[in-house]
C-alpha cells in the first residue's frame, strides 16, 4: 500500500520535510472541494477527523494515505456504477469510450506520479513521497468528482 512504501521514507520526512510543507499540504487537502457542491465531501471529513484525533507520530502521513486510499475506493465504486448506468441507458459505445477514457487517465496518472517523484526530488533533494501522495489524492479526487458528475447526469436524465 500507499503507507508501507512512506514507511521506508520515514526517517526523510522526519529530518528533510519542513513542518510548514506537510502544513500546506494538508491545507490545500482540506479546502479542495467537490466539483458538484460547496461543502466538504464525506471522504474528506474523515481526513480532518483523522488528522484532529490520530495519537501517531506522523498522522500527517498516515492521515493522506488513508485519504488516497478512500479516494482510490471511491473511484471505483463510481467508476463501476458509471460503466453499468452507460450500457442501460446510452449505449456500449459510450462504455467502450470511458474504459478508454479510464486506462489513459491511469495512464496520465502513472506518469504525473513519476514526474513528481523526480522534480520533488531534484528540487529539494528531499523524499518526495509526501508530495506524490498529495499529488495522487488531487487526482484520484478529481477524476472521482468527473464521473461522479456524468453519473449525475446520467441518473437526472
């Protein structure tokens, strides 16, 4: 998982990190709201909530793995429902169309990880682990919120 490949990084983000980047991480988190609506997505609720009540040494990074793991979760469950929404009511070529959709978003999401890792750490000669996980909940996020909407959509119709 996300938390085990942090853990051999651990020690890094100890001494490397400034306190005031994990900070700003966790901020820009929390005030990223729902494409849809204005208040704060359940998922994210809980991030807060594991980051006012963790007794970890390093909630700040269990707390972001956690997230993108819920956020991993949550994608797939909408991806799910929106392929099955698309093939009663569209069609299977608009199926076949967000599979493609899907497998170059992962794709694009591989790829934007790799360039992470490497500019954070060419940068900052720091881990970029904390980093490329923020990098991966905005993503995963935001592409959740996308099919969220079309699902939306879909349903209202």
């Amino acid at each position: 998982t996300i938390l085990y490949k942090l853990q051999n990084y651990e020690p890094y983000l100890g001494e490397c990190m400034s306190r005031s980047i994990i900070l700003s991480i966790i901020i820009i988190v929390i005030q990223t709201t729902s494409l849809s609506s204005q208040e704060p997505h359940l998922i994210d609720q809980k991030y807060k909530d594991c980051l006012e009540n963790s007794e970890s040494e390093m909630p700040d990074v269990e707390c972001l793995a956690d997230l993108a793991d819920d956020w991993d979760k949550e994608l797939n469950k909408v991806y799910k429902e929106l392929m099955s929404q698309l093939k009663d009511k569209v069609g299977q070529a608009a199926a076949d169309q967000l599979k493609a959709s899907q497998i170059n978003w992962i794709k694009f999401k591989e790829k934007e990880l790799e360039f992470t890792e490497t500019f954070w750490y060419e940068v900052s000669m720091n881990s970029p682990n904390l980093k490329q996980l923020n990098t991966l909940v905005q993503l995963t996020k935001n592409r959740t919120l996308e099919l969220q909407d079309y699902l939306d959509q879909i349903e209202f119709k």
